[in-house]
C-alpha cells in the first residue's frame, strides 16, 4: 500500500518545505486537493505537486455543497485530478439535527448526488466520527442507516473514530470493502478529563491495533492508507509525520 496524509502542514507551517519533506520521507499522496486551489497559480502548483511524486486523493465537500451545486464539486475535483470528494461531517449523521427525518433526507441528498457524481467517474464518500456508531433516531447505529439506504455512496472509513464508537474497525472494513474508498489509519490514547475528546497521538504510540488494520487492508490489496493526527500530543508535526509514516513502512505492509 501507498501513504497518504491528511491536515497537514499546520497553520503557520510552510506548506512548500513541508510537502517536500513528507515526499522525500516517502508519503505518495494528499486528501484535501483544495490547498492547491487557494495558494498562487493553480498550474504551477499542480506541476509542482505532481513532480514530487504525489497524487491529490480527494477534494473537501459537504451535504450543503452537493446539495446547492454538484457540478461544480464534480468540477473542484476534475480540476486537481482526482476521483473522489469527500463529505468530512453531516449534523443529522452525528446527531445535531431535527431527527429522524433529517437524517433521512440527509442520506437521500448524499445519494442523489453521488449518483450525480458517478456519471462523471467521481466518487462521493462519507467520513465517520464516533457519533455514527451509537443508537440515534430509534436506529442501531446511523453509519448502518446510511450505507443501506444508499447505493452510490462511498465510505471513507476513520478507523480511530470507529473504535472510539464501540465498533471493531476491522469488522467494519470487512463488512464495507466493496463500498471503501479510503481509510483514515489514526491513533489515540483515553482522554482522563474527557471520555469524548482523546488524546491524539502519532502512530503505533496509542491504544489501536493498526496491525491489524493494516494487514486487512493488505489482504484485500487496498491501494492507500491515509495518516491523519488531529491534535499534535508531545512531538511536533514533522517528527509525528516522520514517526508515523516509519511506523507503518516497518510494518512491511506499506511501501
């Protein structure tokens, strides 16, 4: 498998000298393509980008997006060469919305505009927090909800959120490879102070199995896997970067 990231650099970090050094450590693609939209000319930096080796695996999006202008989603991702945009949060999904009807006219937007999407070879995924792995709206669980009621729409599973949610993400993975587009392989430790909010920290240093993860997603031949740290713990962006990227080439499942 190749290596991804996603969030960074950080805010106040350079973004040129960074890409190149997660290039150099061995890291073969970015989620979150809109970072080469917003900073100078477009074409150059897609040029540069691409001349380190690297691949833009998804732009950012959300329900309202889709909802108000699928197009120009569609056209947000063709821009940066990419076949996937990816809704990262949904309020009725998490349980901040107006019940069960939000929630199923949520799933029904995500997936009239995934079939949108489809037609144009553009995948739309979801991204999962915790949240979606408890009982809301009389359901067991609304990620459940979401994928059975819809055909179009892709998972991108996060599998620190899932874990954090009761959920095995390994059993997850197995039971959604045909709809997976993309895994967040992520770490924490228990938060003393907050059940809800944990303690991020770099791969490898916390309490998920990501062997295991990691060898199920060898077995299946996934293509990517994709490090995201939320909140820095006690080593800086670059050396959590460096660590975890290591953590997973020794694992001798990723290149």
């Amino acid at each position: 498998m190749k290596a991804a990231w996603i969030g960074f650099p950080r805010e106040g970090e350079d973004f040129w000298v960074s890409v190149e050094a997660y290039a150099k450590l061995g890291y073969r693609g970015m989620e979150g393509g809109e970072a080469l939209l917003s900073n100078g000319n477009f074409e150059e930096n897609l040029a540069r980008f691409t001349s380190l080796g690297l691949e833009v695996l998804t732009v950012s999006t959300s329900v309202d997006d889709v909802v108000k202008d699928v197009d120009a989603v569609i056209a947000r991702a063709k821009r940066v060469n990419t076949n996937r945009a990816t809704i990262w949060w949904s309020p009725a999904m998490t349980g901040n919305a107006d019940g069960f009807d939000k929630l199923v006219a949520e799933v029904a937007a995500m997936e009239q505009a995934a079939t949108a999407m489809a037609k144009e070879n553009i995948r739309l995924c979801f991204h999962n927090h915790q949240t979606e792995f408890f009982p809301q709206y009389g359901q067991p669980n609304t990620l459940d909800y979401m994928m059975q009621n819809s055909e179009k729409l892709w998972l991108e599973l996060d599998v620190a959120w899932a874990n954090l949610g009761g959920a095995n993400p390994v059993d997850v993975l197995r039971t959604y490879k045909n709809r997976l587009a993309a895994v967040h392989i992520k770490d924490y430790l228990p938060n003393p102070d907050s059940a809800d909010t944990p303690i991020f920290t770099s791969l490898g240093t916390g309490v998920m199995d990501l062997l295991a993860v990691l060898q199920y997603l060898h077995d299946i031949n996934f293509p990517w896997v994709v490090y995201e740290q939320d909140n820095m713990r006690n080593l800086s962006t670059m050396e959590s970067v460096t660590l975890s990227y290591l953590y997973m080439k020794e694992s001798g499942l990723v290149e």
